[in-house]
C-alpha cells in the first residue's frame, strides 16, 4: 500500500471532508422528504453518477500513461452503470456521503503510482507496467466492495455486538503490537509516534465503508484472520497495519476455519458479476491488495517462478506450470524432459540452470522481443510475431545476463530484462517479460496471446504525464 503523509492530519482531514460531502450529498441525491427512503430510479442514478465522477476524477490523479481520454470515458461508464443496478434504499444521505469520500482514498491507496506520488524516491514509470496489466482485476474488486456497500442492510444488534467484539480484539491487538528497530513509518511520522498513527490508521480502516473490516466476519472468518494478523505481527507494527487489508480479504474469501487454505482456490466469494475469483494479490506492483479473476487471466499474464531443481518444472504457455513426475524428476536429463513432454502432449519451455538457458520443446520456438515494456509489447501484433518466429525462431536462449533475484537493488537503475516470443507446436503464441534468476529458478511474467486479435492491449495509445496527448510510448 502507498505511503502514508501524517496520518493524524489525514484522518482529520478525512472527517471534515466527509461531513462536507455529507452536506453536498444530501443537495445532491436527498429525497423530498427527510424520512424516505431513497427507491426511485432518478435517486440512483444522482448516486450513480456522483460515485462515477469521484471515482474518474481520483483516478485522472493517479496520472497512468494508459488512461488515456477514451479509456477513461468508457470506465466512467462502467462504473456508473454498475452502481445504478443498485438502489441505495438501505443507505441514508448522510452514508452516502461518506461512501463518496470513501471512494476517492480507495483510488489513491490501492491504485498505486510510486512514481508519481514521491518522485525523489522511484522513478517515473515504476508501478506503470503492474498497474496496466492488474487494472481490471483492481476495478472488478473495487466493484465487488461497492456492491457490498451500497446494499449493505442496516446490522441487527447481533451483528453491532459481534463488530464490535471483532473491532475491541483488533484494537487491543494492534495496541500491542511491537515496534520493532528500524520499522517502516511514514516520512512525516516521527518514532515517537508511530504507535499513534497506527490507532488512527486502524480507525479510519474500520470505519470505512469499502473497508471488509466495515461488516462483522462470521466466527470461522474471524479465527482466520486473528491468526494471520498474528503472524504477521513477528513483521512490526507498521507491516502489521497495513497488511490489515490482505488479511481481511483471506479470511473473507471462504467460509471454512483453515488457516493454510485462505488464500487458495477455489474461493467463497459471492459476486455481483459474472466472473470466478482466482487468487489473491497481496499488494505491490502497481497494484493494492484486490482479488484476481478469471476474465483478466490472459491480460494479466502468469507470474512465474519455474523451477530446475527440487520440483523440476516446466512450462505450457497454455495450462502453465507442469510439474514433472518423480520418475521423470529423479535424474532428470533434457531429453527425458523433452520426451515427457512429447508423449503428455503439452509443455513449452524447460529451463536449465547449469546452461542458464531456455529450452523450447515439443517443436516450439523461440525468438528475442526487441521491446523495452509491456506497453511496446502489446503494439506488436500477432502477424509480426509469427513473422519473427519464422525467421528467428530457435530452440534456445541464453539468459545469462539476466540479474540474480535477491541482493542490493537501486531504484530507479534499469536491470537487463528482456522479452521473448514463444510459439508453441499448436501455432499458439505468448510473449514473455524474463525478469531474473537465482538458487536454480528463473522469474518471468508470461502472456498468452488470444488466437484471433491483431494486437493484445488494455488501449493501444500511452499519454505523456506532461501533454496529455497520445503517443507512441509511455514516458521513461
């Protein structure tokens, strides 16, 4: 999550802001009358179109690259068209109010752009990548918690007693929390005030109505996150805080009491769409925690982290990871691998730590992306990558000059990634971002290209963070 500014005179800015929104709010969307309930088509959509303009003019700060002037039209419709599925009869114009400016921190802390917000510290481009490639995933979530607000019913006083309960153990809890030497803080939080800021994190936290802390977790949920908040208090307090909301959304994410499952598939999650959770992001990249899903599978691309030792791995561009059997994985040769892979019909990539190299099996092919992101990437079409291939395709690569994943790093210095092109024995294509390699593995992001499209992209054209107009590159 994005570095916090001094969290005290955040949180009462935050209070005078939602009492003024409060007072826009009942101008904008009240009923005629104070005691009725809000029911008719015209009010959602007063509500509707407030959420939208405050969700698109929070994310126009967030100053990405890729949103650029039609992209941002068509999500100010997206979202607007969402919440006015919903009417807000449940919510008072007073609640409304403080959704809206629940609405504007949510952009800020979990549509990360480092580079933008502290400048001296990372350079410009340093989230752009991640958050292009999780967008979606980050407004499916976004969506998923404000159908979760706007239909919130009001608590019984089961459910008061029950928060209430969950909200006391938290509290106590963080209270004591070690500080440990050298902990995170905020850079206007002086140590002898971190353990304040930390209460007032927590505070706006559980009074947040996108927050999943906002509703009482059912008794198996809450044993979950008790357990995880817990283990992650060996971290301090600062981790400990904001690793809140990824500890939230594991234990909310099933209804069962496994600790060691929370974050594994298949998921509990009822949606107001149609889409199936896949995992969860714990934050970084581009991106604060949030669910990812099934129809951003392919954009997204696969994280991978393929192993030459221990579990002897390979790679399909299609099915993913493919572990090798121990018969196969016992004295392992690239021959045995490569006929496994023949007589299984699937597989793609091995890869071989002693020649620091990539393989290709089952006939596939493999060739150099001469491009520097994912955003130059995504301009090639698939006509120009099957030409590449025809013409550079071979059977390895070296990737020796890759860094070792682990060790000192300086922001802001260019490590030598690089992309490749892989085009399987069925004529399927993926392009992959080589990222680094240590103690056996190698770390890449792969990508799937869709059969039938030219290009593969969120939107074709980047806009200068000075400009505004499009351009053929994001800024470096």
């Amino acid at each position: 999550m994005r570095a916090l500014k001094n969290i005290s005179l955040i949180f009462l800015f935050c209070i005078v802001v939602g009492l003024a929104d409060k007072t826009k709010s009942q101008e904008l969307i009240a009923p005629k009358e104070q005691n009725q309930t809000i029911t008719t088509r015209f009010d959602t959509n007063k509500l509707a179109d407030a959420i939208a303009d405050r969700f698109i003019s929070a994310m126009q700060n967030r100053n990405y690259s890729f949103l650029v002037k039609d992209k941002l039209e068509s999500l100010r419709k997206e979202i607007y068209d969402f919440a006015a599925k919903y009417p807000p009869t449940q919510m008072s114009p007073a609640e409304q109010g403080v959704l809206l400016a629940s609405v504007d921190r949510y952009v800020s802390d979990y549509f990360l752009n480092r580079g933008f917000d502290f400048p001296g510290d990372f350079p410009r481009d340093f989230d752009m990548e991640g958050a292009y490639l999780k967008f979606q995933d980050q407004i499916n979530t976004f969506k998923w918690k404000l159908w979760l607000a706007i239909t919130r019913k009001p608590p019984s006083m089961e459910q008061l007693k029950q928060r209430q309960v969950q909200h006391d153990w938290l509290r106590k809890f963080i209270a004591n929390v070690p500080i440990r030497p050298g902990d995170w803080r905020p850079v206007d939080v002086s140590p002898d005030d971190i353990r304040k800021w930390a209460s007032a994190h927590l505070e706006q936290e559980l009074a947040d109505p996108l927050s999943l802390l906002y509703d009482p977790m059912t008794h198996s949920q809450f044993e979950v996150f008790k357990q995880w908040m817990k283990r992650s208090a060996a971290n301090g307090l600062s981790n400990t805080v904001t690793n809140i909301p990824v500890r939230a959304i594991g234990a909310r994410a099933h209804n069962h009491a496994d600790v060691e499952k929370a974050y594994s598939y298949p998921f509990d999650i009822e949606l107001p769409f149609k889409d199936e959770v896949r995992s969860v992001w714990g934050g970084g990249g581009g991106a604060g925690t949030h669910l990812v899903f099934a129809s951003n599978v392919q954009f997204r691309g696969r994280d991978v982290f393929l192993d030459s030792h221990g579990y002897r791995q390979v790679f399909d561009i299609v099915q993913g990871i493919l572990r090798l059997p121990p018969e196969v994985r016992d004295g392992a040769t690239d021959k045995s691998i490569a006929d496994w892979t023949k007589k299984q019909n699937k597989g793609d990539i091995d890869y071989n730590d002693m020649t620091a190299s990539l393989l290709a099996l089952r006939s596939a092919k493999i060739a150099e992306l001469k491009v520097a992101n994912w955003f130059e990437a995504d301009r090639v079409s698939n006509a120009e990558l099957h030409k590449l291939i025809t013409e550079y395709g071979r059977t390895s690569i070296s990737v020796k000059q890759l860094p070792p994943m682990n060790g000192f790093r300086r922001v802001g210095v260019s490590e030598p990634r690089f992309f490749i092109v892989v085009r399987s024995r069925e004529r399927r294509l993926a392009v992959i971002d080589l990222r680094n390699r240590e103690f056996g593995q190698i770390n890449f992001v792969g990508r799937l290209r869709s059969m039938d499209s030219t290009v593969n992209t969120l939107t074709i054209k980047t806009r200068s963070a000075t400009d505004g107009v499009g351009s053929s590159a994001p800024p470096n």
